[in-house]
C-alpha cells in the first residue's frame, strides 16, 4: 500500500468505520460483510487511496529518487528501523532503489493471488531468482534444484554461484519420494563442515518438458531430512501462475515469478516477482535494498495495469490452448502435443496436476512427424503465430527449442530432456481460436 509517513498513529477499528476523522483515510475493502473479495475484483483499487494523489483515480507514476522526511524524528526513526535499532523494521519511503509507491502497489495485489503475507517486485525475473539465491546462500552452502531449469537460472546457479563455493545437487521434476529423499541425503553429506543445504529450488511445469514437481511431496521429504533448521523450498511459478498454479497453497515457502510472461501479459515489458511470508521475504528485501534490484516505477504500473486484466487473459488463453492442442493432436502430421490437459489419468503427473494445478496453461510442445526441417517449414509458414521465444503475451508466439533457446545445451543432455529437433513449442495468446487453428492447419498443410 502506499505508505503513510512514518508518524502516522496505528489505524483503529473507529477509524475503519469512518467514526473518527483520519489524517489519512486508506480504504481498504477486502470484505463485503463475510464475503472476502476475490483477486479479480482486488486488482482494480487494492493498496491505492485516490485521496492521497489528488482523487486521480488510477495511481499517478511517482517519478523520483527520494522522498521528504515530515520531521528530523521521523527521519531517525526510519533509519533506527531499517538498521535492526528498533524492532518491526522501516516504515514509509525514503529512496527509491528500496522502494516507491508503484511498486508498493504492485506488491499488494501480487499477494492476493497467492493470498501471501508479503511480495517484493524486481527488474526482471532473472533478477528477483539472483536476489533470492544471493540473500539465502553461503560459501560452502549446497543448493538443491529440481531439473531443468530456466537455462539462465541453471547458468546462476552451477556456474556463477559455483565460483563463490556454492555446489548444486538436482533430481528430475517428476521425481517421487525415494529419490528426493536421497538427494536431500546426499546434499546434508556434502553440506556437512563446509556450509548448510541452503535452499531447495523448484520449477514446475519444467521448460519444454512441462514435467510437473510435486510440490507436498518435497515439501515432506524436507520436514523429514531437516526436522529443525528447515531449508526454504523456492518455486519458479512463470509458467501456471498466477491463476492455475499457487505453490504457496501446496509447501513452497517462496513463490518466484517473471512478470514478463503472463501477469505483464502484452510483451512489453521485463520484471519478476517474489512472494511469501515476512521470515522469509526480510532478507530478500535487505538483498534487494543493497543490490538494488527494484522494478522501475513505470514498469510497476504497467504490471499493475496488466493485473487488472491477467485472470480474463489467462482464461481466454486457457480455453484457446484446450481447443488448439484438440486439433493438433489428431492431425496426421503431429506426432504428439505435451500439453498439461492431456495428462494420463491414474498417472503421477496426473495426480500431481489433479492436487495443484486449477489449469493446464497455453504453454506447450508439439512434436511434428520429421525433424528440424519440417519444424521449420511448418514455423516459417505461420500467418497469425509470431516466431518468437518467451511466452503468456496476448499473442500466440512459436519457436524451436532445440536450434533456438537450448541451442548451446549439449547434444547428451538435449536428448535426456527430450528436446528434440521436431519439437515446436508455443504460447497460445487471446486471439480467436478457430482463425488459430486455421492458422496451424494452413501451416502443417505446407510441412
Ligand atoms: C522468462 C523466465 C524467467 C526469467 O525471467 P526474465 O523476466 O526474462 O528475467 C525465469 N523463469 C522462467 C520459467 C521463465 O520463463
């Protein structure tokens, strides 16, 4: 929310109601008697106060660099906040690679997806998932990941990481209980004398697998292996969230986002998010603070902008993608679609996506009969289809993993992620769904 400056006397029941006059009025409509709002009707005022900006009804961006103390006390009381002085940590604004009023905002309704304590924005996703590991890892420390990765985060975490001390173990996103358990095992071995296992790192569904983590699982394999100084289980959450997939709900204790993909939603733009409880978010926002990672102020009202619309969005993409993977699994030139919603029932993915997922997402991978060339012919024949990586824009985007995005990823492990040279991957946008199809059908008649 937009902070009150740091003098501001604690908000009584009396001041809710509108009994007593506040200096500064914040309504904050959560309920309607017993009814608690839901997301979608949360994202088109939560955390802003026209009051405070001159009744202008969406929030102004607030270009600047630092913000005016209402006294020399006040001052001091922030900084006695911000340096442990004084217990509950700082209140109110003072600079801007700490934070703004947009990014408050933005913050605000990125936890009411998740329905979480606490969320912090940043400038891109790549940068949120570096503050996260930099804020939880030491020399010596061992990181726990399921596989694959994000390549760039796969990069962070063996490569860059790996020159302070820091070593990996990682298990297969559909790994079950036994193996987890014995990698957890592993990982307190290598761990012992040298650092802690620092923090178990999740993506799910995995790129371009669509392989899904069971989250509950790891969850208990972790409360098992570390009954007393519990490591924080971190989720990449891109691809299903915020409406399909809530790992909060389901174990994790961090939920990491790129904001570029569905919540920005248009493609114009780069920024990630975090969510979580304060415990666990206090030491990514002092890594945050030092390093400044912070999302710009516009780009946090862009997000926000895009929140307002992200359930509609993600609905029409949902239905779009349930529709387009239909068609193509039957057409004669595909070989198969890797599509959530095609999971095999009495599966463990299954079950996995049955426990957390409320939709299977537009993201997937369509394998077409042949190799690279037909692949190629079919993309370059796409009238409507962007050729294009990233995904969750407004529009329908195609590419090649395997001569594209995990070009440089060796031919041994390509083949044991099953990235193969006839595997298309797309991103199905809001576009209408029958000119999609015809889009495709039109594409494959020319492979
Ligand atoms: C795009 C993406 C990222 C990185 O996000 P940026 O906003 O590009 O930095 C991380 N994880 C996943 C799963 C992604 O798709």
């Amino acid at each position: 929310m937009v902070s009150d400056t740091p003098d501001q006397p604690d908000e009584t029941e009396a001041d809710i109601t509108g009994t007593t006059p506040r200096r500064y009025p914040k309504p904050e409509i959560e309920k309607i008697g017993d009814r608690k709002l839901k997301p979608a009707t949360l994202m088109m005022g939560h955390g802003y106060d026209p009051k405070l900006s001159e009744g202008s009804l969406k929030p102004p961006i607030f270009l600047t660099s630092t913000f005016a103390f209402e006294s020399a006390a006040a001052g001091k009381r922030h900084f006695e906040g911000v340096t442990g002085k004084r217990p509950g940590g700082s209140e109110g604004l003072v600079y801007s690679r700490f934070n703004g009023p947009n990014q408050e905002i933005l913050e605000d309704r990125l936890s009411v997806w998740e329905d979480a304590e606490e969320g912090l924005v940043f400038s891109s996703g790549m940068s949120a998932i570096a503050t996260v590991l930099l804020a939880n890892v030491h020399q010596g420390d061992v990181v726990v990941h399921s596989g694959p990765l994000y390549a760039a985060t796969e990069t962070l975490i063996n490569r860059v990481l790996g020159r302070f001390g820091v070593t990996f173990l990682d298990f297969p996103a559909g790994a079950g209980r036994e193996e987890v358990d014995a990698i957890l095992e592993l990982a307190k071995t290598r761990a012992m004398g040298n650092g802690r296992v620092a923090i178990i790192y999740l993506e799910s569904p995995a790129n371009p697998t669509n392989a899904l983590v069971d989250i509950e699982m790891v969850r208990d394999a972790r409360d098992a292996a570390f009954p007393d100084d519990p490591p924080p289980i971190a989720m990449d959450n891109t691809f299903l969230g915020p409406l399909w997939q809530q790992p909060l709900q389901h174990g994790a204790d961090i939920s990491l986002y790129s904001l570029t993909k569905y919540a920005g939603g248009h493609s114009d733009l780069v920024a990630g998010g975090v969510l979580g409880s304060k415990t666990c978010l206090d030491p990514i926002r002092a890594m945050r603070n030092t390093i400044g990672t912070i999302s710009d102020p516009n780009t946090a009202w862009m997000v926000c902008r895009s929140l307002e619309t992200v359930e509609l969005r993600m609905t029409r993409a949902g239905e779009n993608a349930e529709k387009v993977c239909t068609f193509l699994r039957d057409h004669p030139k595909v070989d198969n679609v890797g599509y959530l919603g095609f999971l095999e029932e009495g599966s463990s993915q299954r079950d996995i996506y049955d426990r957390h997922c409320a939709g299977a997402g537009s993201t997937f991978s369509v394998f077409i009969k042949g190799g690279e060339a037909e692949s190629f012919r079919f993309l370059d024949a796409l009238k409507v289809a962007k050729l294009a990586v990233s995904l969750g824009g407004t529009e329908t985007l195609a590419s090649h993993p395997a001569a594209m995005t995990h070009l440089s990823v060796p031919d041994a492990r390509k083949k044991a992620l099953g990235i193969t040279d006839n595997l298309v991957r797309i991103s199905i946008g809001v576009e209408d769904a029958d000119d999609l199809i015809a889009d495709f059908e039109q594409a494959l008649a020319a492979v």
